[in-house]
C-alpha cells in the first residue's frame, strides 16, 4: 500500500494545501510553525478519526484542529491497495455524530464498500490508531519504545492459542493468577479460606438447635395460661360497660333537661338584642341597597367637586373670556374660524411683483441712458438714466412697503390665532364646571332626600354618618341571623325530645365515675396482660426464626461444603492449566522474537556502526540495556540514545509486522535529538528503507534534510 496525494481543505492551521507523494522517499522540508505536525495529524486522522474525543484542551483532537480560520473542517486523502485506487474523504463537525466519511473507488469514481469507512485504519493495516502511531508513525517528541500493544502482538503471530476472542497469552496466565488468587483470597467472600471458615462457624452454630426448641416449648406454655387470664378480664369488663350504660341514661336526662332551659334563655336574649338594635334608628329602618346608593352618591358627590375645583377659572380668566366674547362676538368660535378661513396668507403679493418688475425697469432704462448718453445722444440718456433711477427707486419704496404691510398682517393674523386656542381652553373649562355644577345639585338633592326619608337631619359629614348606619343595619342583621339561628335550634330540640322531664338517680346506683374508675383500672390489667403475651409472641417468634436460621445454616452447610470441594479441584486444574501454558510460551516466544531481535541489531549498527550486543529482548517484548552485569530500563539512557534505541525498536517491529509489504511510514524529524554522525546514518538508513517501503520524511532544517 502507498499514499497517492492528499488535500486539506481546512485542518488546523493548513488551508487548501494539495500534497502529492511519489514511492519510496518523500521529503518535505518546512521551517518551525509551518504545520509539519498538523500534516502528520491529518494523514492519521483520515485513516482513524479522532482521538481523545471525551478529554479537554489540547488532548481533545477535534478542538485541536479545528480550523483557525474558520470554513469547512476535513479534507481527503487517496491512496493504492492491492493495485486499486482510493480516495477517503471526512468532513468534520462538532462532534463524531456530525461527521461525514466516504471511501470512492478511482475507477468508478463511485463510493464502495471493498473496506468498512468506520474501521478504514484498521482493515487496511490491521492495527488500531494506538498500535500505528507505535509503529509507523515516528515523530520527534515520540520516539521513546513504549512496548507493544495487543494489536501489535495479534500482528506479529503473538497468540499462545487461536481462540474465538484472540485472547493473548499474558492475558490468560493474567486471568488464571487472578482467578487462583481470589480463590484463596482472605478479602473475596467466595474463596476456599474464607468458605472453609464460614463453614466451620456454621457447625458451631447449629450445635445450639437442641436448646431453641426447649425454650419454645416452654413459651408456648407461658403463652396459654396467660391467654386464660385474658378471657377472665374481659368478661370482667363487659359487666362494667353494661352497669355504666344504665347510669349514663339517667344523666342524659338530666343534661337534656339542662339544655332545653339553655335554649329558651338564648331565643329570649336574641329577642332582646334585636328590639335594642332596632331603638337606634329614629324613623323608617333602610334597605341596604338604599345605603348603598347614597354612599355612591356621596362618592360621586367628593369626585364632582374636585372637577369642580379643577376646572372653576379664575378672575383673570373670566376677564379673559369676557373680553372675547366682547371682542368676536356670542357666537365667538364661529367668528373665529371665519376670520381665520378668509385671510389670504399673501396678501401683498402682487404689490411686491409691481416694485420689483418697476426696479428692473429702472435698472434697464438706466443702462439705456448711459449707452445713448456715451454715443453722443447726451439729452436722451440723461432723460433715459434719471427715469431709471426714479424707477429704482420708486420699485424699492413699493417692495419695502409692501413688506411692511404684510408683517403687520400676519401679526394680527398671529394674534387673531392664539385668541382663538386661548378661548377654546377657557370656553371648555366653562362648559365642564357648568356640567359638573348642575350634577353637584342632583347628587345633594338625592342625599338629602334619603335622610329625610329616615328621618334625620342632612349631616355635614355625610360619609361618616351613611358607614355609621351601615354599622347599624349590619348589627341588625346579625341579631335577626342570631334571633333565626335561636329558635330553630330551640324547635329542633323540641321536635326531638317533645317529653323530656327531669329524672334523678335510682337509690343506690353507683355514679358514673366511679364505673369508670373500676373499668379503667380492669383495662390497665388487660393491658398488661396483652403485653405479656405480645411478648411471649415475639419471643415465640424471634425463636422461630432462629430455629428456622438455623436450618437455612443446616443447607447453608451442606451448600458450602459441596462448593469447597468444587474450588479445590477448579484452583488445581488453575494452577495446572498456567503451568502448560508457560512452558508453551516460552518455546513460542523464540518464533517472534528472533526477527525482532534480529532487525533492532541490524538498524541499530546502521546508526551507531555497533552491534548493540548489550540490548536484549524478554518475552514481553522489553528491551533492557545491560550494564554492570544487570539489566536495566532503557529509560536509564541519554534522552538522546533513548530516541535512537525507540527509533530501531519501532522499525524492527514494523518490519516484523509487515516484512517488505507494509503500508508507508511517516517521520516528523525524528533525528532532532542526534549528533551530525548519527544524522548522516540515519539518512542513509531512509534511503534503504524507502527501497522498500514508501516514507514520508519531514523535517525544518537542511542539515537533517534528505
């Protein structure tokens, strides 16, 4: 596989760059900032998509390289499969819903489906976007080796076994460690210590069923004799109740007696309130819709004086007005609109096109004058020139006359205007006092018609006095209400208890209280005695309950047991099932690791010129350095030596992965951390691997260019 060409419309900082690459070694050389970074993103992103979709900030792609300068967000990149060409392209939005993704097919020009868009990065190279960027893809600030992943291990024959979920080895030897050492965990509630423990506290615990069941025999014989006990005070209390039924009759009588006198005393005090509350009114008693319609009067009355005071004119005003009148007439808004209609608004138009028309006569008879008086007919010119300046001036006198007059006119025009708003102001303030006078005399004739009617005086404060006989009819009211309310319940009674005499207590019945001491002091004992068995009940049942635990126990024991004797025999074929599979893996191991192995060495000599005899491998794939007779981490190496060691790793796995048949590989200046030396083999080495794999190579110095 080989990239073709790749265009971003918008990604970052990059805008509608094209980018075309040839086979084997393409260098792009940029300065700092130009966007190689961005480049190499885009590339991935259209094979993976995004990655950190969840995080923030930078770590979040998406917001990352959004555009800078707005616009469409994505572009495409075409690229060769198995002699077929393809162009991918995305269009990114906000979020990974809104994204939009089609694979075409070049020859048809038609999207298809030879690849999942979903999945592209994965189909096509057979790693996911965390394995790629592990491999094939080297940058300047990720050379460090990081191990392998999955993917890679999946891609490198790196399968203890071919099962359905392409499980890996340290994944089962993982899980069965996990599973062995749960099941002899003294924290995981289901594991051999922790069930042979709760197995042996079951047994102790079920010795104690013999000694429940003593005790339950014993309460329920406790639970019987108190039942008895019972039974004798309830049958003790029925009496009480029956006894204390007779004496309560007698009393009613006696307390309806009572309250017969009650009711009769009430309907004659009603009676008395109501005659008292009719006293307080001299004459004819009103309906309250009559009060209310006084007090609306009155109100009105208060609102009708205010528009009095509000619109009465004052002296000077009322000299004002009369003055109009006298002036325009009786019928003074008609004269005005009269005058106002008639008056021409110019006048002195005509008299002012006369002077100027004189003037301009002047003015050519003048320049007449002087043409005839220079050609030598001086008597006639000095004749045309003295009858033009008359005409002049004669023309100029007409004009400022006749502006004179018309200022005069239109100031008596202004004039006649502001009598005519000054006398609609002052006529309208007329006509509503006269209005709001004449309604002040109907609402003070209906007032003091309605106290005439009660017979009382008009008095000054007539508010005050109508809310008093509100008060007053309210009052009234109520003693009727009471008086209404009195009566029916007095003839309810009597409808209900017609013949009801006073009655006495028989000779020798015992009052009512003191039934209801005795009644009272037999219920404390039946209390007590129900507590009593509530409790034996609850002890019966509390030992139910263990007995019944105790079975559950019983089963509990068995259950245990039985699941003991499983877990020992699943933790043994745990322990033997990992012993196999070690021995396997590590004769399975040798077929992998020796290419890997093999391909570090050889890319390292090609930098260093040395065999790199003191790097090894394990299993796992780690690489150690050895020195002083032990293995250490390669994180212990020169940040520099750290980045040549992860640049040979990463080639050799690539090459074990994909052999010469892999996809391209793509380097952002990975030799930024190298001497001049080891700058110059690593070109070299380029060129001998773009022999065989296409390598898009960017870098921002010429000194590390190719």
């Amino acid at each position: 596989m080989r990239l073709l060409s790749c265009h971003i419309e918008n990604f970052g900082k990059l805008q509608n760059r094209t980018f075309t690459f040839e086979e084997g070694l393409n260098n792009i050389l940029e300065e700092n900032g130009w966007g190689k970074s961005t480049l190499t993103a885009f590339i991935r992103v259209m094979f993976y998509g995004f990655e950190g979709e969840r995080k923030q900030g930078l770590s979040n792609e998406r917001k990352r390289y959004a555009p800078w300068q707005g616009g469409s967000f994505g572009g495409s990149v075409r690229f060769e499969k198995d002699g077929k060409a393809y162009k991918v392209s995305r269009v990114f939005g906000n979020k990974e819903e809104g994204d939009e993704v089609s694979l075409i097919d070049e020859a048809t020009g038609l999207e298809t489906s030879d690849y999942d868009v979903a999945n592209l990065g994965e189909e096509l190279f057979g790693i996911d976007s965390d394995s790629f960027m592990r491999t094939a893809f080297i940058s300047q600030n990720d050379c460090v080796y990081n191990e392998t992943t999955e993917n890679i291990d999946r891609k490198l024959g790196r399968l203890v076994e071919q099962t359905d979920d392409n499980a890996g080895y340290d994944s089962i030897v993982t899980r069965l460690k996990k599973a062995i050492s749960a099941a002899n965990s003294r924290v995981q509630k289901d594991s051999l210590h922790n069930l042979k423990r709760r197995a042996t506290e079951l047994e102790e615990e079920i010795k104690h069923k013999a000694v429940i069941d003593g005790s339950i025999n014993e309460v329920r014989r406790l639970s019987g004799t108190t039942k008895e006990e019972m039974a004798d005070l309830e049958e003790k209390r029925e009496g009480l109740l029956a006894r204390r039924s007779i004496c309560i009759a007698a009393d009613e009588k006696r307390i309806r007696r009572a309250r017969l006198l009650e009711l009769k005393e009430a309907v004659l005090m009603r009676q008395n309130n109501l005659l008292k509350a009719e006293a307080k009114f001299s004459g004819r008693i009103p309906e309250r819709s009559e009060v209310d319609e006084t007090m609306q009067d009155a109100r009105n009355l208060a609102v009708t004086r205010g528009t009095l005071e509000a619109y009465s004119l004052t002296y000077e005003e009322e000299d004002e007005l009369q003055r109009l009148y006298d002036t325009y007439g009786e019928y003074s808004h008609f004269e005005f609109e009269r005058l106002l209609f008639v008056r021409d608004p110019k006048p002195y138009s005509k008299m002012g096109v006369f002077g100027i028309y004189l003037a301009v006569f002047g003015v050519i008879a003048l320049t007449a004058g002087v043409g005839f008086f220079v050609n030598k007919t001086q008597l006639f010119g000095a004749l045309a020139g003295v009858l033009g300046l008359l005409c002049i001036v004669a023309g100029l006198i007409i004009v400022a006359v006749k502006k004179r007059r018309e200022k005069i006119y239109l100031e008596d025009t202004a004039r006649i205007r502001a009598d005519y708003e000054t006398f609609k102001v002052l006529e309208t303030k007329k006509k509503k006092f006269d209005e709001a006078d004449a309604k002040a005399a109907r609402l003070n004739v209906n007032i003091e018609s309605f106290f005439e009617s009660i017979g009382m005086k008009c008095p000054e404060d007539v508010s005050d006095a109508l809310v008093h006989i509100k008060e007053l009819l309210g009052a009234l009211a109520v003693c009727k209400e009471e008086l209404s309310y009195a009566k029916g319940e007095l003839n309810t009674y009597l409808e209900k208890y017609p013949d009801d005499e006073e009655n006495t207590l028989e000779p020798g019945c015992e009052t009512v209280a003191e039934l209801d001491d005795k009644i009272k002091a037999v219920e404390l004992d039946i209390s007590e005695t129900h507590k009593r068995l509530l409790d034996y009940s609850r002890r019966l049942e509390t030992l139910k309950g263990q007995r019944d635990e105790l079975e559950e126990k019983e089963d509990e024991l068995s259950e245990i047991k039985d699941r003991v004797e499983k877990l020992s025999e699943r933790v043994r074929l745990y322990n033997l099932t990992k012993d196999y599979l070690t021995k396997a893996k590590n004769s399975y191991t040798e077929r992998y690791l020796g290419p890997i192995r093999n391909g570090f060495k050889k890319y390292y000599s090609r930098l260093t010129e040395t065999e790199g005899e003191e790097y090894n491998l394990d299993a796992n794939t780690h690489l150690f350095v050895e020195a002083s007779g032990l293995n250490r981490d390669t994180g212990s190496l020169s940040f520099g030596y750290q980045n040549l060691v992860g640049l040979c790793m990463r080639l050799a796995l690539f090459e074990a992965m994909y052999g010469h048949d892999g996809p391209f590989i793509v380097m952002d200046d990975p030799f930024v951390h190298m001497d001049e030396e080891k700058i110059k083999k690593g070109r070299e080495l380029l060129k001998l691997i773009a022999g065989d794999v296409q390598v898009i190579y960017l870098t921002c110095h010429e000194s590390r260019a190719m």
